[in-house]
C-alpha cells in the first residue's frame, strides 16, 4: 500500500518550478492526495493533466489571497515550496525593495500558508505534516547571498517555532536544505566558471542536485517513516555545509 493512501490533501506551493513539480510527481506516485500551487498556471495544468493533481492559485505575497484559498480548505500536509531568488547583491550594494520582496515570498508567504493551513489541520484533528524548502543559504554565508539567505534563515526560524507549537496537535514540521539545482534560472549566476567551479571544488560529492534529489526527502519527512522527526532543518547539500 503507498503511503499516503490514508492521508488528506497535501499542498504543494510553488509547484510550477522545478522542484515544486517533482515533489508533486512524487508524492502522486506514493498514492497522496495532492493540490497544486503556483505563478504558472499553464505549468500547473500540464502538471495535473500528468499527474491527476488538483490545482489551485494564492498569491503568496497577499494575505488576503492566501486566506481565501486556505480557510475552510481541509488539508493533512503542506510544503512551502513557493519563492523568489530575487538579487546577487552584497549588504553594501542591495537594492531594499528587492529584499522586501524575497522576504515576502520566501518568509512571510510561507508563514502564512502555515498560518491558514495550520487551522484546517488543527480542526480536522488527524495531525499532519509540513515541510519547508529552505536552503543552504541560511547556513553559511554565501556571497551575494544577503537577500536570500536572510529569507531562508528565517524561514528555518519560522520551521522551528511551528514545530515547537503545533506539536501538541500531532503537527511536525521541518524544512529542507538544498544546494544548488541547475535550472535556466540559477545558471545565470552557478553556471559562471568563476563561480560553479570553486563551489563545487569545496563539495564533497562534487555535483549539482537534481529536482528529484530534492523531493525525496521531502517526501520522506512528510511519511510515517519520519513521525518522530521534527523541527530539524536538513542539509540536501552534497556535504558542502559539513565543511
């Protein structure tokens, strides 16, 4: 029997990406109930028409568009996939509204689909599960990474304060740490020689990761085979933050 099969609805934000749209992969492979959300909706029908997921669409820099999508929504999971890479800048150089913009999607955005979903799965009383995709910036310090790790540093905040919180209703939470999966959209600045190869040269495994190297996990700490893990923030990184 897949793993979900007795599970509710789980919500996948940023399920337009490549990653969000792997995790749905996964997780409709394992018999879960998912729904589906995202920017591209395009993307997003082409991802039900594969997977038979629902879809649905919140702008995550809105709390009032994240409300109306989630009140009353019943809900048993949720991955907080949605974000935005926003600059390569330095704290020196950084242009303020654009760091407004990454901590709006990336912190505020996640924190409240957390809010609104976290309600539905209280209500309905069954537990849940909620996995964050953070990452590797919020470890170590990146260059040019001033925007975007300060996000994802409080996104693993947000990550831990949740699971201290909702644990009492059977909720866990935790997020995921990924190293650098290369997309058309991150090779504008890891597909630089300069950059990519002094990076990789500090990793033990030497690679990029891929989509489905990032899912899994994430499947993996939404299932039974993780009920005991919670609050943790999980380096999918190739070793590079053990160094």
């Amino acid at each position: 029997m897949s793993k979900f099969n007795d599970k509710g609805p789980i919500l996948v934000t940023g399920a337009s990406g490549g990653i969000g749209a792997a995790t749905v992969r996964q997780l409709c492979d394992a018999g879960a109930e998912v729904i589906a959300s995202g920017r591209n909706t395009d993307q997003l029908d082409k991802l039900a028409e594969e997977t038979g997921c629902r879809t649905l669409a919140f702008d995550l820099t809105s709390e009032e568009s994240i409300k109306n999508a989630l009140e009353g929504l019943d809900l048993w999971g949720v991955v907080n996939c949605g974000g935005f890479g926003g600059e390569i800048a330095t704290p020196m150089d950084t242009d303020i509204d654009v760091f407004d913009k990454v901590i709006s999607i990336n912190a505020r955005g996640a924190l409240l689909v957390t809010k609104y979903a976290s309600q539905s799965m209280v209500r309905l009383g069954n537990g849940g599960a909620i996995v964050n995709v953070s990452s590797q910036a919020s470890l170590v310090a990146l260059k040019g990474h001033i925007s975007y790790g300060s996000s994802k540093a409080a996104l693993d905040n947000i990550t831990r304060v949740s699971a201290l919180e909702l644990g009492k209703y059977g909720i866990r939470v935790n997020s995921v740490n990924p190293t650098v999966v290369m997309t058309e959209m991150s090779a504008f600045y890891w597909g630089r020689p300069d950059i990519g190869e002094p990076f990789l040269n500090q990793m033990p495994l030497g690679r990029w990761a891929t989509e489905d190297e990032i899912a899994a996990p994430i499947v993996f700490l939404l299932s039974d085979g993780a009920s005991m893990i919670s609050g943790v923030s999980l380096p999918i990184d190739g070793g590079f933050t053990a160094c």
